[in-house]
C-alpha cells in the first residue's frame, strides 16, 4: 500500500429503483475529472454476459456522468493499455471470474503498478473485492479456479459487497454474512468492511471517507462488529 491511492470502491452498480450507475453518477464524473482514456475491465462478465454487451452497458453509464470509456477487449494489447490509460473501472460481476481472467491477461502487476502510482481505480462490487489483499470474502460461487485467491491488495482490508443484516422476521437457517465473516476471522487476521448497498469508500493517499446513507459495518477479529457513518474517522482502515 501507498500513500498515493485514489480509489473509489463502491458495493454495487445499481441501487434500486435508479439505472446502472446512476445513483453514483456525480462522483464518477468528479473522480474522473479531466481523465480522457479511462477502461473498463469488463472480466467479470455477470450472469454470462459477453465483453462486448458489458462494456456496451459500462459505456452507457459512464455517458450519463459525462464520461467516455472504452472495454479492455477492445485493444490487442491489454497490458499496453493499462500501462497508458489514466483511470480503470472494473465492474462486477463473478469474483472468481474477475480474477482468474486478470492473472491469465497478465494484468494484476501492471495494474497493481500503475494504482500504487496513483492512477484512478473505480470498482463495483467483485471489482472493488479485488482491491482488497484476497476475493476470500465475496459472496459468489467458485464457477472457475484462479491461480491464486490473492487480488491487488490495494488496501490492507478484505471487502465484502452487498452487505446484508439479519432479518429478525426470516425463517432461513442458513449463515449470515456475519456468520461467515466471523468464519474468515478464525482462518485470517485482517479487517474486512461490510459494505452496505448504495455505500462507497473513496480512498485518497491516506484519507478514507464513507459516501452514501447506509452506515459501515467493520468487523475486526477478536472484537465486535462495529457500525460507523459518514462522519466517522475511518482512517485506521489504512493502518
């Protein structure tokens, strides 16, 4: 990790009832300012979509913040492009998928790189999973096997996405997400954030800040979960 992160890591790409991005549109056209080649890493490729089709969708939504954006399909060289593009969006999608793709494409050091660099990354959902040291705390099934859990390790805490708390009315028996985040801590040592739907963490050098209404939930072994909103000092997330 660096003191030159610029990161914009949000839980998912559409909060009902809004369109793709949409709920998030004006921080993506602030935190992409003046940026004029920017690329969607479209790997994830949810519920089997091609590249093509997702990047068509990422496309759309980066016009409605004003934004112009092209899919890493696109170029015959993918590591060229990242080593010459000024900011990445990587959407969600399947974890496993993502990742298994990227070290396939060779494209975990060079954008690990450019990131601790202070190039721009945007993530949603498996793409903001993958920013964390390891994917061991998404939510998808395992449908491929990547060399490696480890992901960018951009910032020292695991994420997970879409965080959801118990429903005290549900008769369902099976874990919680804070069932099988306890699991991880029997195994792991680091921090892992709940990250709420509608939530975003932007990371700038050594600032963290918690954009959106929903509080954050952050889980740290050996202590109870601890709840924290929009004017917590969440700094220590660094640490």
């Amino acid at each position: 990790m660096t003191d030159k992160l610029n990161l914009l890591l949000c839980s998912s790409s559409t909060v009902h009832p809004l369109g793709y991005l949409e709920y998030c549109k004006d921080d993506i056209a602030d935190f992409f300012s003046g940026c004029t080649n920017l690329i969607f890493i479209s790997y994830a490729r949810p519920g089997g979509v091609s590249l093509e089709n997702y990047s068509a969708v990422a496309k759309g939504g980066f016009r409605n913040a004003g934004l112009d954006i092209k899919g890493i399909e696109e170029f015959e060289d993918p590591v060229e492009a990242i080593r010459n593009c000024d900011g990445i969006f990587t959407g969600g999608g399947n974890t496993f998928l993502l990742l298994k793709t990227l070290y396939k494409k060779g494209l975990i050091d060079p954008i690990k790189h450019r990131v601790n660099e202070g190039l721009k990354y945007m993530g949603t959902s498996a793409g903001s999973n993958v920013a964390g040291p390891s994917i061991k705390t998404t939510n998808d099934m395992p449908i491929v096997y990547p060399p490696s859990f480890e992901s960018f390790g951009f910032v020292p805490f695991n994420i997970n996405p879409h965080y959801l708390d118990p429903d005290p009315h549900s008769t369902h028996k099976g874990e919680t997400r804070e069932t099988r985040i306890n699991e991880y801590h029997h195994q792991n040592d680091n921090i892992v954030v709940g990250l709420r739907e509608g939530s975003i963490l932007k990371i700038q050098k050594s600032e963290v800040t918690l954009i959106g209404k929903p509080t954050l939930r952050i889980f740290e072994k050996g202590k109870k979960a601890r709840e924290y909103d929009n004017f917590a000092n969440i700094n220590f997330l660094l640490d």
